[in-house]
C-alpha cells in the first residue's frame, strides 16, 4: 500500500466519515437497534465518539451539537421522524449481543 501523508490520512478519514453519515442520514429506515444488533454500533455512537474526539482536543462540542452533526437536525427531531418502538425481537437480540456501548 502506497504511504500516505498523515495530512492525506486525515483528509480520506474525514471523507470516509461525512459518506457515512450521509449514507445513514438516507437509511432512515434503518433503526438504531438494527444496526447495534448487527454492527455493535449506531448513530448515537457515532455521535458519542465524535464529541469524545473533540473533548480530547479541547473542542467547545456539546452533545446536542455531536447528535446533530450525525443526525443532520436535532435528535429529538430525528427520532420524532424516523425512529419506531423496537419490537420483541429487536430487545431480544439486542440484550443477547450486549453491546458495550
């Protein structure tokens, strides 16, 4: 593999990141629980590692600020919108993987 700057690095990361959280901001239709039960991860962790990133940098990020970067409006909005009750199914699988987040 061809050895990147750590300017180049950060530039592709960066893009990776913003395609994904737009990829998801599409998927709407996609649960967070549907996504714990089959990544390990959400939308919600992806908030919670961005505003960690920036609290390790001394970034002036709030939560509300982290959730809405990932959400593209505030999370209140977003689940009033796109989130529905999990089902039985849902919790089950979800308490059988126990993702630690």
């Amino acid at each position: 593999m061809t050895r990147l700057s750590d300017d180049e690095q950060i530039r592709l990361e960066a893009a990776v990141f913003r395609r994904l959280v737009a990829h998801l901001g599409e998927r709407t239709d996609v649960q967070n629980i549907d996504l714990m039960n089959l990544a390990g991860f959400c939308r919600n962790c992806l908030s919670n590692w961005y505003l960690e990133a920036a609290q390790a940098d001394g970034l002036p990020v709030t939560k509300d600020e982290s959730r809405e970067r990932v959400y593209g409006m505030p999370y209140e909005a977003w689940k009033a919108l796109h989130q529905s009750e999990a089902t039985p199914a849902q919790k089950a699988a979800f308490e059988a993987a126990k993702p630690e987040h």
